[in-house]
C-alpha cells in the first residue's frame, strides 16, 4: 500500500522521463526534417516549452525532496515507443512522425490529468497548479498535429509522386 503522495512523487518521476524523451523525439524530428517548414516550426516551439515542462517538473521533485532519478528515466517503459520515432529511416516518415507525435502528446494529456488528480488528492497544490499550466500545452499541440495532418499528407503524397521531389523529410 502507498499514499497518494508516495505515487504522485513516482508519476512525477515518470512524466520527467517522459519530458525527457519528448525533448529527444522533437529534436531529432525538427533536426531531419527539411521539406516540410510550418511542421518543422511548431516542432521547434513545442521543443522549447517541452524543455520548460521537463525544468517544471523537476522543480516538482525537488521541492518533494527528490531529484529525477537517472536510471528511471533511462530505462523507462516508454522508452520503446520513442525508439520506433527517432529511428526514422522510412520512406515515409513525415507522416509517420506525425502520427506517432501525436500519439504521444495523447499520453501527455493522460499524464497530465492523472498528475492533477494525484496532486489533489495528494493536496501538493503547487504540483497541481503546474500541471494545469502544462496540460493546455500538450492540448495545443495535439490539436495542431491533427488539423495539419491531412496537408501533411497531401503534401507527402504530391511530393512522392514527384520524381524530382524528396518526399520522406
Ligand atoms: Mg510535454
Ligand atoms: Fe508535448
């Protein structure tokens, strides 16, 4: 049996292994990305409150007396999902890139609204309070990938059935 604050501070931990991991995916898919500018710019800025997100967090754990475990982080579960990302090498990564940082802001969102639960319940006001800032973030940027996926598409399709074009980043 544990408490509530016992499982927020291990969620905590979690959600900074997972922030940790989005910083990595965003930066290799902004890095590669080459024909596709308006995905590559909301990439970039979602990168840079990603980098916020992770300090917040940390900023979390150690006001509970604890700092993001390395070792966590690196061998988190999540790790085999971000994997299949950032080793693109498919002829059609754009959109696979797409759907799967989709994918994951959806684990964010679900992350994030389990963190605020848990802060309550917890009564950690502080960590609710940040986790309210952040889920919105997570919010926006699933929303922006799912409006832009079917330009994404379109222009992966039409760049594809160019021979001259490179269509895959
Ligand atoms: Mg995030
Ligand atoms: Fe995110």
């Amino acid at each position: 049996m544990s408490t509530a604050a016992e499982h927020l501070l291990d969620w905590l931990r979690d959600a900074h292994a997972m922030e940790q991991q989005a910083e990595k995916m965003l930066s290799n898919m902004a890095e590669r990305l080459e024909h596709y500018p308006a995905l590559r710019h909301q990439i970039e800025l979602h990168m840079e409150e990603t980098h916020a997100q992770r300090q917040l967090l940390k900023g979390c754990l150690e006001r509970l007396g604890h700092t993001p475990s390395t070792t966590k982080d690196i061998t988190g579960r999540l790790m085999a999902f971000g994997q299949s990302v950032t080793g693109m090498a498919m002829s059609d990564e754009v959109v696979k890139g797409t759907l799967s940082s989709y994918v994951f802001e959806q684990m964010e969102i679900a992350t994030y609204t389990i963190l605020i639960a848990a802060a309550e319940a917890a009564g950690d006001i502080e960590t609710q309070r940040i986790c309210e800032l952040i889920l919105p973030q997570e919010i926006a940027m699933a929303t922006w990938l799912s409006e832009h996926m079917p330009e994404i598409t379109f222009a992966f399709l039409s760049r594809d059935a160019d021979p001259e074009a490179i269509a895959k980043r």
